[in-house]
C-alpha cells in the first residue's frame, strides 16, 4: 500500500483489548485487509512513535444477518495486536 495513514483505520477497546493493554502492553487496531506486517510495523512506529516489539493479525469473516426475508452479510475485517516495548504507550482520545 501507497498510503501508511489507511493501514491503521481505529483502535479496538473491548474489554479484552484493554486488560491485554494493562498485562502486556499490547494494543489492538482494526487494519486494512490488504496490508502486511511490515506495513502495519512502520505505519504504528510513525504515527505514535513508538518502537514495536511484536505484531499478531488475523482476519475475522463477517457474520450473515438476517431481516424478516432479506439476508446480507457483515464485511470481513482484519485486526492487528501490536506489542510495544517495555516503557512505550500510546494514548487514546475517548469521547465522553
């Protein structure tokens, strides 16, 4: 990919994200589907710069949901679990 700033599309809080953040300084990132780890490696360092230790993706395929008679299908997306050094954060901007 051309562009580092569409590789990384948004941050992931759920409550597993979050106590792999607090135990291991691990983040967790919704990512392009076509990118790779090397991509997402230096997309992260420059974007918060921080050093990666450790990168973990897989892809997750949408669910079929259902409406009465019509059907359709969730998109398929993929996430990346990124470990960071000891000693580096990154903060997050939650909206109240």
């Amino acid at each position: 990919m051309s562009q580092k700033d569409d590789i990384i599309r948004r941050p992931v809080i759920t409550e597993k994200a979050t106590w792999q953040k607090e135990k291991s300084n691990k983040y967790v990132f919704e990512v392009s589907k076509d990118c790779n780890k090397i991509e997402i490696k230096s997309a992260i360092e420059r974007l918060f710069g921080v050093t990666v230790k450790n990168i973990q993706t897989s892809t997750t395929h949408g669910k079929i949901r259902s409406r009465g008679r019509f059907s359709g299908k969730r998109p398929d997306w993929k996430r990346a679990i990124v470990q960071l050094k000891d000693g580096d954060t990154i903060e997050f901007f939650e909206g109240v």
